[in-house]
C-alpha cells in the first residue's frame, strides 16, 4: 500500500534508539524526509547511518539528526532552527522512572511534566497552524498504554501522560480538525525496548526476585505471548501519519498484543 506521504517532512523524537528509532524508520521506508532528534550524539548519528544505509529506504530520502533534549527550550530552538515546518510530528521523550509515589518530591513532578505533558504540547503549538495552512498534517504522541492500565510504580507517566491525553482530546476536534490536520495518541504495550528492561529492573527490585523471572512472568500476561518489535511499533505509527488515515483522529490507539482485558 502506498500511504501517500512520500516527500513529506517529519520530525521524530527520541529517534536514537527503540520506538522513535521504530517509527523514523518505516517513515524513510515510505519516502518521507525525517529529522531526529535524541540528547545522545554518538548513538543518534550512528541511527541516521543506519536510516541513510537502510535497503528498504524510499528514494533519495533526507535524514538530518539535530543532538538535543527536545523537552529544553533550548533544544527545541535547536530543532526548528534546523528546520522550521514539518507535515509530521511524532512526539517522544524517555518516561520518568519507577518509583514509590511517597518518594517523589514537587521536582520530580515538574520533571516528568516537562517531558511527557508540556513538552509535546509546545511541539503541537510550533507546528500545527503551519500543517492547517498547507492542509495536511500529522502529529503522534507516543504515550503508554498505562494511561489506559495505569501500572503502581509508573505513577509519574501515568500522571503526566493523562494529563497530555485530555489535553490532546480538546485540540484535535479543534478547528484544525477541518484543515486536514489529524492527532492521536499511539499507546505502546510491552515493547522490547530499553526502556522495558528498566522498569522490569525496578519490578524487580521490588519483588525481590531475578530480572530475568519478571521479564519471563510479564511476557506470560500478554496474549500474544510475547514482547512487542519496534519496527511493528514504527508500521502502525506510519499508517497513522499517512494520507489514508485522514479520519483517524483524537483517538488512542493501544498496541499491546491484546493485554488491555476491556471491551473499550
């Protein structure tokens, strides 16, 4: 299927490594010019070699990588002064880490905040009028699917996360809506990811028992039995940045090989 995106410009964020990494490159695949953005510099550039390399790459694709916190002003000046107008955004930044509620001060709040509220809600405001006015645009938060299931110890993501949920329900019925402009949120499951490992690491230290036993027991409460691959992760996102997904909008799409247990 060709999903009607080629030369179109996204921004992709946390595009180093795991879901970001995912979601840049069935982008590529399909012929859209992408720029990544992540904080490391030595891993983001090895992951733009690998976009550029890819055999599966449609085309002349550009990929440029900007080394950045994208949850900084200073990072996101950074970014659009690379490039100013995109006609994809996919939002993304490292969840707040594991924890007891009790231990978290007013800091750790604002922190996580920061990264999984306030910062794709400025990256929307930078560049939705802009897709509006050319009449196309598409823009993914990577959430979790814990805003749907929260998890115990994942009590900032979850805050934080909802909070961006609700604020994403108001904007995409927006008048925006009528320009062509479509936002969704992509809730992923259990991915093999970094990130993953370390909240498995944090169950873990909590249950006392190997980390190995947590993952083992974790992959046995999902349906499909198993862990999902970011490059899967990065096709459905694709689908959802393309042309044919136009009435797809203000919605949660949950992809967690089947372990939400609501109808809803």
């Amino acid at each position: 299927m060709d999903l009607g995106i080629a030369g179109k410009w996204a921004l992709v964020c946390g595009a180093s490594k795991g879901l970001g990494f995912g979601c840049a490159q069935a982008l590529v695949r399909e012929g859209v010019n992408v720029l990544i953005v992540a904080r490391g510099a030595e891993v983001l550039q090895a992951s733009r070699a690998a976009l550029l390399a890819d055999p599966a790459r449609l085309g002349e694709t550009e990929v440029l990588a900007v080394a950045a916190d994208i949850t900084t002003v200073e990072g996101r000046a950074a970014v659009f002064a690379q490039r100013k107008d995109f006609d994809i955004v996919v939002t993304n930044a490292g969840g707040p880490p594991p924890g007891d509620f009790r231990d978290w001060d007013r800091a750790a709040w604002i922190k996580a905040l920061d990264a999984n509220m306030l910062t794709p809600i400025e990256l929307i405001k930078a560049t939705v009028d802009g897709m509006a006015a050319r009449g196309f645009g598409r823009i993914i938060n990577i959430t979790s699917g814990a805003v749907k299931a929260p998890i115990d110890i994942l009590g900032l993501s979850n805050g934080a996360r909802s909070g961006l949920t609700g604020f994403v329900a108001g904007v995409a019925r927006s008048k925006v809506a009528a320009q062509g402009v479509t936002i969704n949120n992509l809730l992923p499951g259990a991915f093999d990811t970094d990130r993953l490992k370390v909240t498995m690491q944090g169950a873990a230290q909590k249950s006392g028992q190997p980390v190995e036993a947590v993952l083992e027991a974790r992959k046995k409460t999902i349906p499909a039995q198993r862990f999902g691959q970011p490059a899967e992760f990065g096709a459905i996102c694709a689908f959802l940045c393309s042309g044919h997904a136009g009435y797809i909008n203000g919605q949660n799409v949950l992809a967690d090989g089947g372990t939400f247990p609501g109808t809803f």
